[in-house]
C-alpha cells in the first residue's frame, strides 16, 4: 500500500534549539519521549515499547537542525519520518516540524501518535 507524505508543526514555547536538539538527536532524549528505550548500532536505531521492538536505518543528520529515519518495512520506497527544528525569523520562536508518511487510511492514526508524543515531549522537557 503507497504510503503518502504529510508534515505538522509543532510550536514549542519555552525550549531551545540546544534542548530541542538533545530530545531528537540524542538516543536517550529520543528514549523520554519517542519510544521506551533505545539501542543504536552504527546507523541502526531499534526503539522500543513494551515488548514491541522496531528498527529504523539513520539517512540523514544535520547537527542541530534536523534528523532523519527510515522504518526498516520501508526500506526501497520513499517513506521515512523527518523530526526539524525551525525558528521563526521574526520573533525567535522555535518549533518541530514533523515528517512522516502514512497510508490514506492510516493517516488520521499516525497524526493522533504523533500528537501524543509530542505532549510526551512537552511534559518531559518541561516545554
């Protein structure tokens, strides 16, 4: 089933570039928020929740900026999920731009998790 492109904005009041950057770049910021823990092997990343374990291959690191992952089930398609810092120019704020893919009917789902676990990222960096 072709996965589909999609991207949310997160405004994140009260954080830094530098926080933001040790919460996705970071395998023990990624493990407070985005699964329950996390091994790395080279550029394999396997996180986990509860007894559910999924790896994603690391494509793309741009230090202090963005950080990219590709689901092992999506290896040779184009899907992968994107976690990018952005200011805004004017006034400072920071923010999280969220990339990930997602099949028609699934989309609504993925959106709803990626909601939570940026309320988990809130809470737990004190945003």
């Amino acid at each position: 089933m072709k996965k589909e492109m999609f991207t949310i904005e997160y405004p994140l009041e009260n954080s830094s570039e530098n926080l933001l950057w040790t919460m996705i770049g970071d395998p023990l910021g990624l493990a407070l928020w985005f699964s329950e823990g996390v091994t790395v092997d080279k550029n394999e990343y396997t996180f986990s929740w509860d007894d559910h374990y999924q790896t994603a291959i690391l494509q793309e690191v741009r230090e202090g900026k963005n950080i990219r992952f590709q689901w092992e089930e999506d290896k040779d398609t184009d899907a992968y999920f994107q976690l990018e810092i952005i200011t805004q120019d004017l006034s400072g704020h920071i923010g999280l731009l969220v990339t990930d893919f997602a099949a028609a009917k699934d989309k609504d789902d993925a959106i709803m998790l990626w909601n939570k676990q940026i309320d988990d990222l809130r809470r737990k960096a004190g945003m």
